[in-house]
C-alpha cells in the first residue's frame, strides 16, 4: 500500500509545485516516504512535528492522503491560497507546529516529548528534520535535554540525503551525524529512508534512550534526471520533464482501490488551564521586581495544585527567583543549562501541550538572544510567559553586553506577545498573576534593582489593569509618562518640582506596547508630555505616545537611552545618559519657559 502511496504522492507534489511555479521539489521528494511511514506508524496521542518545512509539498501530499483533508484542495492551492503555504501553516489540519528557522524542530519535540513526561500521557513525538540543519547548534542542546529528561518517548528521523542549498553536506561541513547523536547519549538507527519495511522496523525500536533514525536517502527520487543534485533543492523543474515524471508516477484505478483502507490518527485538543486571578501579597518600603515576580509564582503554584505548571531556568534559578518554586514542585523546574535556544523552543511547545510554561531569563537571554524562538512561539500560537529580570542601564556594573535596552521594540514586532513593565513589586505581582490567567504569550521584565514601593495620586498601592495607565501623580504644567525603573524616579522629580511651585503629573504605563490612549490625550491637556524611559528611546514608548499625540498643540520631549552605557552603578549611568532625576527636573524646567 505504502508503495502505492509513494507514487500517488509524488505525482501530487509535482502538481502542488508546477502549479504554484516555486518549491522544494528535491527535499519534498526525498522526504515523502519518511512522512508516509511515520504516519501509518502514529497511534492516538502521538505528535509529529516537522522541522525542515520546505518540503511543505511533501507534508501536504502525506497528510491528505491519510484523511487529514482532502489532498486535492492542496494540489490547487499550495503556495497560491490559504492555508497551504509555502512552509506549513497551523491552519491545515495535521500540522500542529508551523517550522520556520531550522534547527528549531528537535527542541519543539523534546517539549512535547517533555510534556507528555510531566503529565504522565501516553504517545511517542516524532520529529522530522534535514541532515543540513544538524549543523544548528541548538539542536546540540536539544540532543543532550532529550537525554537529561530521560525522553524515551522521542524519535528524531532525519532525512539524509546528503544535499543542501549550495552544495552537499559532506563538502559544506562534513559533520558525523551519527556521532552527534550516539555522544550525547541517543540511541541511532540507519536505515534506507525509502525502504518502508525498514522505516517501520526502526519506527517500531522498542526505546530505552531518545532514538534517532538517520534515513539515507535521494535528494529528488523517483526522477532520475534531477537525483542528488543540489541544484534542485529549491529549483523547479522544466514542464517537459514534469510531464514525463508525472507519467511514471501515475496509479492505476486497481492500485487506488488499495488505499481505501487508510486511517488517520486522532490528534489530542490540548486545552490551556485556566488559573482564576486572585489577591495577591502586598509589599512595602523597597523590594526588586524579580523577587516579586517569583513569589507570585510561587504563590499561584501553591494555590493550583492541580494545574500543570513548568518553569524553564537556564543556570540562573537564583537571579530569576525559582527557587520556591523548585522546592514546591521540583519535578515541574527544568533546568535548561547555559542554554537558552533550546530553553525557549522547548518552553513554548510545552505552552501547547496543555501547560503553563514560564521561561524566566535575563532579558538579554530570554528576549533579544532568543528573538527567533520567540517569533516562532508567537506564530504558532503558544501562550508562553517570559519572566525577564535584569533588564535596562539597571544592570549597571555588568555592562553594555547585559544591559537590555530594546526589548520594547523586540516583542513589539510579535504580534501576539503582551508586554508589561511593573513600576513596583505591588504591581508586578498583580501583573504576574494576569500573566498566568490568559490564553496569550505575556512578558513580565523588571529590573535587577530593589525599587521603592509607590502609591498612586489617591495614595494607593499600586494594582494592575491591562492597557490602562495609572496616574501617580497630577498635575496641570506638564506630564511624564514612564513605566518600570524610572517610575519611582518620575515621582521624585515631580514632588521636588511641587516644592518649587511646579505641578508635574506621573502617568504610568505599564503595558508600553498597548498604551492607555485616552490617559495620554489627558496628559497632552498640560500642553508638554514628557516620556521618560530606560529604554532605546528611538524604539521606546516614544514613537506611538507621538502617534497618539497627533492633531494635538502638545510639546513632547523624548528622554531615553541615547548610547550603549558603560560599567557603573545604575544611578551613574542614568546621570552619563542625562535621565537621572535632577535631568528630568531640568528639562521639565527648560521646556516649561
């Protein structure tokens, strides 16, 4: 039957790609029977994940023929209609993560692979990746989390054929693929990648370790005149020599009476858990905004202890403020290592096997060094929460290379990320515990520094409401708007100036890339806002605080972070780059004659 298939499947990936006039003909032809031998193996419960999705055509080709839809609709619109894309999409029913940069794939099966492990659910996770993407180095930190977590539920199949974009492998970098794998601890299996008596013999390995398929196989196969050439890895062919292929690969009416038979395997809904929002702790006097950002994780974890619940540390468990939660839930607290790729990956396919998954990092790690994975979390829908600490000139003394200064403008590109800045310990706990409750990706950043405690204009603690400014202060000569580490410094400024006869309001926003509109239009009333931020200030709040202000007679004045900072004190940097408090008190000053 599976021969039969092969056929029939390469008839259709030529069709998918002379249609659209683009593709990945060589890879899709010699990955086809991988993905046909992995799915007649895949019971209830198992995943499948694919990490070399240029050979999209291929994926598509295997899926409808096993009754995912209807194969023909991919024919016709693949590359050219939604939601057959050119790399596979989360909309077409199978494909449960959409691929992107290579060497991603491995991690997203070991989260899945771990998820499973911690909820103690059946089912194997098969991954499907190039022989040239082994180069990654994230996937040598895949490899050996495979092996810490003891993913005995992992099967990595790679399509080896021993060719890649500019050339074949061997000449590119010459890696011992087996090797790699057999070293960090994997179990390895060669096997001809278009034998399916042999694919399924290995895909049946009764496993012990995380098992690794190397399938030899032909770029192009089953036309011969393109066979191991890299040319065509993503070149399409001539019509002639299409209609010729074609030919061959047709199946008779008896032969497709054969394939009738064909199940497909049910894919488990994972459902996101749903933690109630509740009060929280209430602090006072000083307290940093990591350590109140791991106490609410604490806290949640201790008050849901049903809920499944993963925290991913990358050898920073004390500096993030994990280690309450280790000692609540240990088995529940990944140690990732120096390792932050694969951490990212690894968490955010955890996100969508029905748990809540926290990546806590530096914001240099988590935010700017992983900014593909988090791409790829965000479009594929994963609702990853990212505590990240350390971020800003707060750093100091550590310097410019640990000084995160753009993570605004990062995750303002992703589309689905909500971001929030506390200005206290009060409110990051109250932003923690929103973080928890909603079914997106949230980022909470916060400060290496313990920060003063504040109050708002009524003299409250400070709470947390998405998208809505609180003002801290009010006043009718001018505005500052701020969030996070300048927060508490705003308020000094403007209580120094009210000692001077100038009323200046503090109006902080905590969720800086959905600002609170309307509070700015208030603001632009005194007629001079000022933004005020330890951030980039040409990517900062800056930018949509002047969209917001459009058609107003307001004046803005823009303080930020203007140059990479040096090894200091915080105070001292935040003097060097002229956004200290006695700076702020002048320019309020200066723009108010």
């Amino acid at each position: 039957m599976l021969k039969i298939l092969s056929r029939k499947c390469r008839k259709e990936i030529l069709e998918m790609i002379m249609g659209a006039g683009s593709g990945h003909i060589g890879g899709a032809m010699s990955s086809i029977d991988i993905y046909l031998a992995v799915l007649n193996e895949m019971r209830d419960n198992d995943r499948l994940v694919v990490s070399h999705g240029h050979t999209s055509a291929a994926l598509y080709a295997a899926l409808g023929n096993f009754g995912y839809f209807d194969v023909e609709d991919a024919t016709k619109n693949f590359r050219r209609n939604a939601p057959y894309e050119g790399h596979p999409s989360l909309a077409v029913n199978g494909v449960e993560w959409c691929s992107g940069s290579l060497g991603q794939g491995l991690s997203v099966g070991a989260g899945f692979a771990l998820s499973k492990k911690l909820q103690q659910e059946a089912g194997r996770v098969f991954v499907v990746m190039g022989d040239g993407e082994q180069q990654k180095g994230q996937l040598q930190e895949a490899r050996e989390f495979a092996v810490k977590y003891h993913l005995t539920n992992l099967i990595a199949i790679v399509d080896d054929n021993n060719q890649q974009a500019c050339g074949t492998v061997d000449a590119t970098t010459d890696q011992k693929l087996s090797d790699k794998y057999q070293m960090s601890g994997w179990d390895v299996v060669t096997v001809d990648g278009h034998n399916f008596d042999e694919l399924a013999k290995a895909l049946q390995t009764d496993m012990k370790k995380p098992l690794c398929i190397l399938a030899k196989t032909v770029m192009g196969k089953g036309i011969a005149e393109i066979e191991n050439d890299w040319h065509f890895h993503g070149t399409v062919i001539s019509k002639e020599l299409a209609e010729t292929a074609m030919a061959r690969f047709a199946v008779t009416e008896e032969e497709l009476a054969k394939l009738k038979d064909i199940q497909k395997t049910t894919q488990k809904q994972y459902d996101i858990p749903v933690i109630p929002v509740t009060a929280g702790r209430t602090y006072q006097g000083t307290s940093d905004i990591r350590s109140a950002m791991g106490n609410a994780l604490y806290d949640i974890a201790k008050e849901n202890p049903s809920v499944p619940i993963a925290a991913f540390d990358c050898d920073l468990e004390g500096s993030v403020k994990l280690s309450d939660f280790k000692k609540l839930r240990p088995d529940a607290f990944i140690e990732c290592g120096i390792a932050e790729h694969n951490a990212a990956t690894a968490a955010a396919a955890v996100a969508k096997s029905g748990m809540v998954s926290v990546h806590a990092d530096f914001a240099m790690f988590n935010i700017a060094e992983t900014y593909s994975q988090n791409r790829m979390a965000d479009i594929n829908k994963a609702p990853l929460k990212l505590f990240s600490t350390h971020a800003g000139l707060d750093v100091g003394e550590d310097g410019k290379t640990h000084q995160a200064i753009d993570y605004i403008s990062l995750l303002g590109n992703l589309h689905g990320f909500q971001v929030i800045v506390p200005a206290d310990a009060n409110q990051a706990d109250g932003a923690v515990r929103y973080a928890m409750s909603v079914p997106y990706p949230v980022a909470v950043i916060g400060g290496r520094s313990k920060l003063p405690i504040l109050t708002d204009a009524e003299g409250n603690p400070l709470t947390f409401t998405y998208g809505k400014g609180q003002w801290l202060r009010t006043g009718k000569q001018a505005t500052v708007i701020t969030y996070g580490n300048m927060a508490h410094r705003a308020v000094q400024a403007s209580d120094e100036l009210k000692q001077e006869g100038i009323e200046v309001g503090i109006l902080n926003c905590a969720t800086p890339c959905d600002l609170d509109a309307d509070a700015i239009l208030e603001a632009a009333k005194t007629g001079l806002v000022i933004t005020y931020e330890d951030h980039n200030v040409k990517t900062g709040i800056s930018g949509e605080v002047a969209r917001i202000l459009c058609g107003t007679s307001c004046n803005l004045k823009t303080l930020g972070v203007h140059k990479y900072g040096s090894s200091t004190s915080p105070d001292n940097l935040y003097q060097e780059q002229g956004i200290d408090v006695e700076s702020l008190k002048n320019i309020v000053k200066l723009n108010l004659k």
